[in-house]
C-alpha cells in the first residue's frame, strides 16, 4: 500500500495546524459558523443533529493494521467506542467535540491518514475495488491509478472550489464491486484490441434528487493521457455549471442538459488542448507510485485443502471468501452487519482484533468496502479456520455476503441534520424479520439499501429493494423501491406506489420477496425475476 513521503506528510501536518488555528478562531467567536463552515468541511467536519461529526478518508478503502488502530484508539479517547465505515469508503466518528477535532486529525496524521476533502465543494474520497491486488479476475491492480489522481487532484487549484462535489472510482475487472456508473467519474481498466491497456471512461452518474447513471464517454483512454481528460471533463464542467441553484450543480445534471454527444464533443475539444500542453505525469512517477502496490510475497504452493467437518465453518467459507489470483489463498469478507447491528459500525475492540488479524493473516492489509464491509484480501486458506474462530469470538462472523440482511444503511435521523426519517432501526427490523438463515440462503444475493433521505447515502436507487425515507406531513414515511443495481448490470430502482410506516415497509418488503420466490425460475436472482415478470405483480401483492 501506498506510504507518505516527506511532501505529503508535510502536507498534512501542515493542514493540521491550519485547521487548529481556524477552529480556536472559531471557539472564541473571531468567526461565526457561516464563516467557519467551509473550512470545517473541507477538513471532513458536519455538523449533525447531536454533535460534530468527522469523516475520515480510506483512499480506495486501503489501511492497514497500525492505521485501523489509530482508528480505534481515537474511537476510545474522542468518540463513543465505535466508528462507522460508509459507502465511500470513509470512516466516520459521529460524537466529535469541536475543541477536541484538530487532536483528531494530529493523530490521524501520525499514521498518514486525514480528512482532507471527505466534504466541501472537491473531488472527493476516490473508490475503487476492495480485492483490487487480490481478485482472480482483474486486468491488473488499479489502486496506483487511484493514488496517482489522488494526488494530481488534491489541492489542485483548479478543483478547489467546484461547483459541488465530484466523485470518482476505479476498477480493472469486468465485475463492477464499486457501483461504477453512479459516480461523476468512473475508469474501468480495460485491453483493446491489440491487447494495449487503457480505460473505459464513464461521466454524469449519480444519485441523490436527480439519479442518472452515467454514460460511456471514452470506449478506451491511453493510460499516459488520463489527467488531461479528467482536465478535460472538469473544465467542461466548470464553464457551464449551475452555480446559481444547488439542485442542477453535479456534473451528472450537466450532462443530461447538454445531452451525451454534445457534453463528449467539448470534452474532446478540451482534451486536445490539453494534450498540447504536455501536462500528463510523466511514467517515472507512476512506476513510483505502483512499487508501493507491488503483491506481497506470497507463498509457492501452500495447500488449498479446507476441513468443512465443521459445518458453521464451511458455511462462513462459502458464503464470506471468494477466489484469489494467487493459488492457495482467499479473500476473506468480515461482515459489519450482525442481525439487530446497526449496518458498518464496528467497535474499538473490534477494529483492535481486525488488526491483528491483519498483521497475522493478511499481509498487513485491509479494506473497507462501499457496502460497508471489510475485507481481509490475501489469506492462506491453510488459515481460514483460526482465522474465523477469532472472528465468530469478536462478533465479526456473521454469514450473509450479498444476503437480505447484508443490508446498506445511512445513519439517517437518528444522527443527520438532513434526513427526514430513520435508516437503522429500519434495518434492524428487517435483519430481524429474515434472521433464519435457511430463508436468507433460499432467497440468495438481494441487495437492500436504504436511505434517510434523497440524499442517497445509503443508494437506495441501486438497490434490488430500496427505501426512501420521506417526511409525510411531520411523520416518516417510506418509500419502496424494487429493480435497482450497482454492478455491471447497472439500473436504477422504480418506486413501487404509496409509501409506508416502519412496520408497513417491512410488510411490503417481504410480500415483495414472498413474490419473487413464486415467480422465479432456476437460477434467477430476486433481480432477475423482477426484471423478466416487471413491476405489476410485485405491486399487486405490496398494495392488494
């Protein structure tokens, strides 16, 4: 994984100091919160309904067992005991005194991690796979591509000050595990047609108010031109974006108005320009950057032998690993969402275990993926079984990959000042109402996400179900949505009707469930069945 070297903890340590002096400014009323505002969230501090909250980044969702660590000991002496991993990859503290943030980000700084533009009008935290350097069916490792954008565009001054905020992913595999097309910028690394390596470019994807998903822009890109184009799109994007209303600022609003043809003409236009500057990074720099993700010393032939006498064991091994590239090991996926938990959060005590586990087990490697997960990414299968006993012990072996209660959750009312209804105790309804596992196993991959509000934190569009939190009238109210995804077969949900109380929703949800299992034929998904049989029996059974 990537390390600092002396400009960028430089860099951060500098931000530190920066950010303490604005917030002592604050305290003592030298500024009023308008004018303090913009600061904070460029240094990753909301304002919630209870206390600050802090966004920390996980670039491409990469840590380590040191950086994890810090992670728990800030928990403990700042925080409640617990942080919560998001959708972007991110870690969030949601009980931060605003006295106390700038201690936070000191510590984060003394393992190379911060909150630089986890918020605010920028290029936000960039995501990307979460077995990238692992999967069995990647091109090749896209975190290097990652970092080398991570560090064009950080500070750039051209991208400072956008019109809203700007996401971006990465991937090399034809499996999308990052949700792809819903972002405003996404890079699939792809082979053309001599076999030369490049991106497949996406723009003008996104959630929220207005869902869109994105549009291939770029049937292939050339490695060595891929900060010109980003250039490209970006000051397309800035000439012509509403400033003035906040609901047409994304990228995503732009694109649909100006239409993909024209919104590709003048990015070509501008790419070209660009191209004459002779702007892109030069190769030495990149072969710097990809040393530090050079696969770590795997062993030659351990065994690839499992014992399943156990058959607690063998169901945690066939649901929570997937194959690795390297023979002999696995991708261990540790799920954050036990039945009655609330979706992404993980105790001190946990991230302290999930380190040394880590340490012991995976290289030293960890990451946090966008349906708040973790992942152990390189274990020899020779070490599955300790390596879930310690797991089963600490709570971190619940076995629903994928399943009904691998369920997305924002934290919604409960903490944002934004949402209009709750998502967790939502959630651990419904975790409850399917908790037996042989019902999650007949029902197979159903992905239900849920979020507080059209903000979209929780991507209800891309949900098989997914549920929007309203306020009705001074009350929550929840909309059921069905036919959504994030993965290669990108789609975006349709509302099923009226919408519904706590417990109403829950009803509705497994009367949409009690239907795909009538309809469907073998080896169809809840997705597939509602894709081939449309929304009319669904609706029938949910309002009848």
């Amino acid at each position: 994984m990537y390390r600092y070297d002396q400009y960028d903890q430089a860099i951060v340590d500098a931000r530190v100091e920066e950010f303490r002096e604005q917030t002592a400014r604050r305290i003592a009323g030298a500024m009023n919160d308008d004018q303090f505002k913009p600061l904070r969230l460029k240094n990753g501090l909301y304002l919630q309904l209870h206390a600050y909250m802090l966004r920390v980044a996980i670039p491409y969702g990469t840590l380590d067992g040191r950086q994890m660590r810090k992670l728990a000991d800030i928990a403990r002496r700042y925080d409640r005991g617990y942080g919560h991993f998001t959708t972007r990859q991110n870690l969030q503290y949601n009980w931060i005194k605003l006295e106390e943030a700038p201690d936070i980000l000191a510590e984060l700084a003394t393992v190379e991690m911060h909150a630089i533009q986890t918020s605010g009008e920028s290029i936000r935290n960039l995501s990307a796979d979460q077995y990238a350097g692992a999967a069995a069916d990647e091109i090749c490792d896209p975190r290097p591509w990652a970092e080398l954008l991570r560090q064009a565009t950080t500070f750039h001054p051209e991208f400072s000050y956008l019109p809203r905020k700007f996401k971006i992913a990465v991937i090399a595999a034809q499996e999308d595990r990052a949700a792809l097309r819903w972002h405003d910028f996404a890079l699939r690394i792809v082979k053309n047609d001599v076999g030369e390596q490049g991106f497949e470019v996406y723009a003008g994807g996104g959630m929220g108010r207005t869902p869109i998903i994105a549009y291939q822009i770029r049937e292939f890109l050339p490695f060595a031109q891929i900060f010109s184009y980003l250039q490209a799109v970006l000051r397309v994007w800035n000439t012509h974006a509403r400033r003035d209303n906040i609901h047409k600022q994304r990228m995503k609003i732009l694109v649909h108005e100006l239409g993909e043809e024209e919104f590709r003409r003048q990015v070509e236009e501008g790419f070209q320009h660009f191209l004459t500057l002779q702007t892109d990074f030069p190769q030495a720099e990149y072969d710097r950057i990809a040393a530090y993700f050079a696969p770590p010393p795997f062993e030659t032939g351990p065994s690839a032998e499992i014992d399943r006498s156990d058959p607690e064991f063998a169901l945690w091994v066939d649901r929570q690993t997937v194959a690795h590239k390297a023979p002999g090991y696995a991708i261990v996926n540790i799920s954050l969402k036990p039945i009655t938990g609330i979706p992404g959060d993980i105790s001190a005590e946990q991230m302290d275990i999930v380190a040394d586990l880590a340490e012991r087990y995976s290289f030293d490697e960890i990451r946090a993926t966008h349906a708040q997960n973790l992942v152990l990414p390189h274990v020899r299968k020779a070490d599955l079984h300790a390596l879930w006993q310690v797991l089963d012990a600490a709570g971190l072996a619940s076995v629903n990959l994928d399943l009904v209660t691998d369920i997305i959750a924002c934290p919604g009312l409960d903490y944002c000042s934004l949402a209009n209804a709750r998502s967790i105790p939502l959630a651990q309804k419904i975790a409850a109402r399917f908790a037996d596992m042989d019902r999650q196993l007949e029902l197979g991959e159903l992905k239900i996400k849920i979020s507080g509000c059209i903000n979209a934190c929780g991507h209800h569009h891309a949900g098989h179900i997914g549920i929007l939190g309203v306020d009705r009238k001074g009350t929550e109210n929840y909309q059921l949505l069905l036919g959504g995804s994030g993965a290669e077969d990108t789609s975006q949900a349709k509302i099923t009707g009226p919408g519904f109380d706590e417990d109403g929703v829950v009803d509705a949800l497994e009367k949409a469930t009690n239907v795909y299992l009538r309809e469907r034929q073998p080896g169809e998904r809840f997705l597939d069945t509602y894709r081939r049989v449309g929304m009319d029996p669904f609706k029938e059974a949910i309002y009848g």
